[in-house]
C-alpha cells in the first residue's frame, strides 16, 4: 500500500507532528483507516482538520473530513473565491503572528539581566508559541502553494521565492529553539540577536508574500516582481 507523509498541528502545544501513513486512493481523494481512535494525529485532526501531505515529496494542502473507521483527505482546489478567501486568511494569520511576534519582543525586553542563567517561563512561552505557529504556517502555505500555482502558472517565481523563504526561516527558527531549549547560550546577546534576524527576515517575507501573492488570488491581476523585500539567507 502507498504511503503518504502528513503534518498536522499538536493538538495540545501546536507543534508540527509528522505522520508517515498508508492511504488509499478515491478519485481526487485520499483515505486513511483510523485504528486507533486515540492516535496521535487524529487528535490533531480533530481539533482542526487542516494538513500538509507529501505525496511523491509534492507538498499538498488538505482538509480532513472523517467518517466511520478512517479520514477522507480532499486537496485544496484554487478557484477564484477561494483565491480570495486564502488572500484574506493570510492577512488574518500574518496579524496573529505579527502579535505573537510583538509579545514575544515585549517578553524578551523585560527579560532577566544577562547574567541570569534561566529565561522566565512567560517569555519562553510567547517564544514557543509563535515559532510553533509560523512553523505551521509556512508548512501549510507550501501546501496550498501547489494549488495556487496548478491555478495560476504566472505566480511560478513569486512562489518559488517564498519557498526559498520558507527554508530560510526554518533554519534561522531552529536556531532560535536550540536557544530557547537550553541548547544554546541563553547567557548572552546570542538569543536576542538570533530573535531579531528572524523577526527582521519575517516582516520582510510577509511584505512581499502581501504584495505580490494576494493582489492575483484576489483577481487584481500579475505580480510585480520588481517589489522590494524577503528574507536574506544567513552566512
């Protein structure tokens, strides 16, 4: 039986969870038997059905509907309304992470002097939370990235740069983890430097996803791919 990868949000602390599982084919479709009522990713499921499946390394975004016994998977589809739609559900989680973001800075500009060894737990929750959800973010958005191109070939080199993206601030958001994990020197400047050059690089990403992503999900017609901004990969 193939097997499809599926990344779904941890039900209880919204990390990114990766599930490697069989699946069946039903047209457009795809099925996956549900064994075990207490598994893992379908508590996640449950609690918000949006997934990331990696089908033949193809990113794909789904919505998972269950029914007795298993979980019917249904791609997303871009057609003009729901091109606005994802437009605008963009703008509304670039705000929530905009403010996770904020919260998180506030958190670490009153955070212990530097020769305290240990972060106070308000700041490495804030942390936490929004690197968990700009990781699911940027996971899902690589999912409907196959869709939106599929649906408009002229968005190729905006979405290939976003993905590039993607990569970039991954790397820099398991930086910043090894930091707050205790992995890292949380006794110097290292945290706050490596807190800055992800939030720097992020409103960068997100004022050029804005401007040249959602004018053509919202019919406003091509890209201008001239617009300055986006991430600068780190030495």
């Amino acid at each position: 039986m193939e097997t499809l990868l599926m990344t779904t949000a941890d039900a209880e602390t919204g990390r990114p969870r990766t599930t490697r599982l069989p699946y069946r084919r039903a047209g457009d479709r795809y099925l996956l038997d549900v064994p075990d009522a207490g598994a893992p990713w379908f508590r996640d499921l449950d609690k918000s059905p949006q997934a990331t499946l990696e089908i033949d390394e193809v990113p794909h975004a789904a919505h998972a509907v269950p029914f007795e016994g298993g979980v019917t998977l249904h791609p997303l589809e871009v057609d003009a309304a729901r091109g606005r739609a994802i437009a605008d559900q963009l703008l509304v989680h670039h705000d929530e992470l905009r403010k996770a973001l904020a919260d998180a800075r506030a958190e670490l500009d009153g955070a212990p002097p530097s020769d305290r060894p240990v972060l106070h737990r308000e700041l490495l929750g804030n942390c936490v939370t929004f690197c968990n959800g700009l990781r699911m973010h940027h996971l899902r958005e690589d999912g409907a990235f196959t869709a939106i191109e599929k649906a408009h070939p002229g968005l190729a080199p905006t979405l290939n740069r976003l993905r590039e993206e993607h990569e970039t601030v991954s790397r820099a958001l398991l930086d910043l983890d090894d930091l707050l994990q205790g992995r890292g020197d949380l006794e110097s400047a290292a945290l706050r430097e490596e807190f800055e050059r992800v939030a720097k690089g992020l409103e960068e990403h997100f004022a050029y996803e804005e401007a040249n992503l959602l004018p053509t999900l919202r019919g406003a017609g091509a890209p201008d791919l001239g617009t300055r901004g986006g991430v600068t990969p780190s030495g």
